[in-house]
C-alpha cells in the first residue's frame, strides 16, 4: 500500500459565511477515506494540534483543523490567539457549530471522501465535539475530558461557557468519552451525570476513565501526561472511528 500523507494551511468557511484558517492532513491514496474534524483546545491552534491531525492522516482519514481564533487574532503565534480569545470568553457556541459544520462539508465534499465525518476535541475542544455532535449530522465524536458539558466554570475563570448537558437527547451519532479519575473539569460525578442524560435519552456512547491520570493526560509535551492512558486512549480511539468511519 502507498504510505504518503500531505498537510498543509487551507481556508474553508465558517459562521456567518467567513473565511477562516485551517490545517489540513491527508493520505495520497485513492481512498475512499473517513473524515476527522480536530477541535483544537484552549491552548489554540498550536503545534501540538497539527501534529494530531497528521496522525490521524497517517491512520488513513480526512482531517481537517480549523482555527477557531482566526477572527480574533488570524497569524498572531498560538499563545497571543489564545489569549485574545481568552479575553472575549471564548468561541462562542454559535460561532463554533458553524466552524465546524464548515469543516464537515469540507471534508464531505472531498473526492475521495467516503461520506462518513466525526469529531474529536480535548479540552475545551472536547465540550465543543459534543456541541457540535448535538447540533450537526455526524458519524461519531470523541470527548476527551470536555470540561463543562456539565457544570460551569469557577469563579475567576474567563471562560464564558454554559453547561450544555440538556442537549443529550440531540446528540446524532456515537460518542465515545475519555476521561481521567483524578480530572476537576469534568469530575468523576459530572462524567457520571452526562453518561446518565446520555442513557436516558438513549443515545449511544461509550466512556472510559482512568485511574492516576487527571486533566490533559493525552498532552505529550506537559507534566499531566499519562503514557500508559494515552496509550490506551489512542487505542479506543482507532477501534471507535474505525467502526464507525473507516471504510
């Protein structure tokens, strides 16, 4: 088989018909390919989001991450786009359903596009896959450790994000929930409490928790990494798209 990817910056459209930067990651084969929207965390638009998205090219999808901070601060370094958003509370949740609903017509029209598009976030980004999975028709969608799907951010925090927990019952695809025991933001019992507005409403979703690992345990490049949780992660994550988007 042909092993060959390519990346590289493109612009799609989002909300409100805008132009916004993306970074797109490919296989150069035939296909035809699943599609991957990343949803980049707080952090931004960084270095460490571009090399995900190179991943799941290497892995044989479509992936397509949009910079969500482009109208705040389009080509300012990560850092100085993270804090002028942080400055404005955040990506609204409008805004950010019509971001990525851009990227999956994106994706979806691509020629060697099988059709089939998920989500992934981690983060705050992991909030918005779920946000996006209850607003848009999708394949599948991965939360890892989404803060405030239940609950809201603490005092001091400029985050303006509402929990969006009641939203449960529109979700349009598998979800699959990866979460650390040792996480504030979500904590155990709001992991709980979303995976039982998830069972009543009876929507399919799968979540795992692991022990000794908090908040962004899949961050190579931070103290908080976990290797042996994001090794695992990882793992549930091929198995998930690869059921529900490969092929």
């Amino acid at each position: 088989m042909y092993d060959a990817i390519m990346a590289e910056s493109i612009s799609t459209t989002g909300h409100g018909g805008d132009t916004i930067e993306a970074y797109l990651a490919r296989p150069l084969g035939p296909g035809p390919f699943g599609g991957v929207v990343v949803i980049h965390h707080m952090p931004g638009y960084d270095a460490g989001t571009k090399e995900i998205t190179r991943t799941f090219a290497t892995h044989g999808y479509l992936a397509l991450c949009p910079n969500l901070y482009t109208r705040e601060a389009g080509g300012a370094s990560p850092d100085d786009a993270a804090a002028a958003a942080r400055a404005r509370g955040g990506v609204p949740d409008e805004r950010l359903v019509g971001d990525v609903g851009g990227a999956v017509n994106y994706l979806r029209a691509m020629p060697v596009s099988n059709g089939k598009v998920g989500t992934i976030g981690y983060c705050s980004g992991g909030r918005q896959s779920f946000l996006a999975a209850c607003s848009l028709p999708l394949d599948a969608a991965v939360d890892c450790y989404g803060a405030f799907i239940v609950g809201t951010p603490p005092a001091g925090n400029p985050l303006k994000a509402g929990p969006i927990v009641h939203m449960a019952p529109d979700l349009s695809c598998p979800l699959l929930g990866l979460f650390g025991e040792d996480d504030q933001y979500p904590s155990p019992d709001q992991v709980a409490e979303l995976g039982k507005a998830l069972n009543e409403a009876g929507k399919a979703h799968e979540f795992h928790s692991y022990a000794g690992a908090g908040h962004a345990f899949f961050s190579v490049n931070r103290p908080a990494y976990r290797p042996e949780a994001a090794v695992d992660g990882w793992e549930k994550i091929w198995d998930f798209f690869g059921r529900y988007l490969a092929g």
